[in-house]
C-alpha cells in the first residue's frame, strides 16, 4: 500500500490518533482503474467505499427517473454533473454502501488513471467489532457527510420547486 498517503487528512479519519490509524489501514486495498471506467454506477447495488489516492474522476447524476423518455428532450437520459475532483484532499465515495447496500446515488467516471482505496461493509464491521471507537467515529463522520448531502439536497429542491412554479405560473388558464 502506497505510504505517501496522508491518512490524517482523510475525512473519515481526521481527530483518530496515528495509533487507531494504523489499525484502519488493513480493512482497505489498493484498486487501480483505467481512465474512461465507471468505478460506481447509479443504480447498481454496492458495498464499496472508495477514497481517491491518485487521478481524477467527476461525478454525475441522472436528472430523470430511470426509464423516463421525455419527447421534448434530445437526450434520454440528460445527466449532471456534480463534481470534477482529483486527490488533492482524498475524496470519499460510496461511504452510504457501509451502511446500507442499497443502490448507488450517482456515478463515479474515472477521468484520469486512478487509484483508489477500496473497503467493505464486511471488513468495516468487522473493524467496528474489534475497535467500537474507530467504528464510531468512521461512522459519526458518514453522517456528517450524509447530513450536508441531505442539506444541499434540500437546498436544491427548493430551487427546483421554485423555477417550476415560475414556469408553470406563466402557463396558467383563465376561466
């Protein structure tokens, strides 16, 4: 495993003393993937997470229910993009799959030749087991993560729901 990795400066591990940071570092492994590779692909069910150590990906989400064909639309399933990151600060994906195995919220297109930190659900748990701390904090800091999301989805509702109403208030009928 590469040892020019600043674990400290992991969000999942940020405030863990070098001590239980040794102790993390076995549940994961090293992945590479090829540029032009999804590494996650909304819908697909998973129980990876990820940690960007090299490269660089951008994240996109589908703006349509699946299967949803509008005909005014050119493309059928229009995407946005969310994100272009790189390693600089260990980006963190799939950390809700430690959770729970439901599907995958967006896609990971790897853009450059990447690596990436790779563990499970089962090899987390197992952790948590053994060091209920470590297991604690990791997952007090996926809900930190998952809080923000759910706030900058919020957040974005609004705006959606708002340019809705000014679209169709533009349309309305008069009796």
């Amino acid at each position: 495993m590469s040892t020019n990795i600043e674990w400290e400066t992991i969000s999942l591990f940020q405030d863990l003393p070098d001590y239980l940071i040794d102790k993390v570092k076995p549940i994961f492994e090293v992945r590479t993937i090829n540029a032009g590779n999804d590494l996650i692909t909304e819908g697909d069910q998973g129980d990876e997470m990820f940690i960007l150590i090299r490269g660089r990906v951008r994240i996109t989400k589908s703006m349509l229910m699946q299967g949803m064909n509008l005909p005014i639309m050119e493309v059928n399933t229009p995407r946005k993009v969310l994100a272009t990151l790189d390693q600089t600060h260990y980006p963190v994906f799939g950390e809700i799959a430690l959770i729970d195995r439901d599907t995958r919220s967006a896609t990971i297109q790897v853009l450059e030749d990447a690596e990436f930190l790779v563990t499970n659900r089962d090899r987390f748990f197992e952790l948590a087991e053994k060091h209920p701390h470590i297991g604690n904090h990791m997952l007090m800091a996926v809900a930190k993560r998952m809080a923000s999301t759910i706030r900058k989805g919020n957040s974005e509702l609004v705006k959606v729901s708002t340019a809705l109403a000014l679209a169709l208030s533009r349309y309305k009928t008069i009796p």
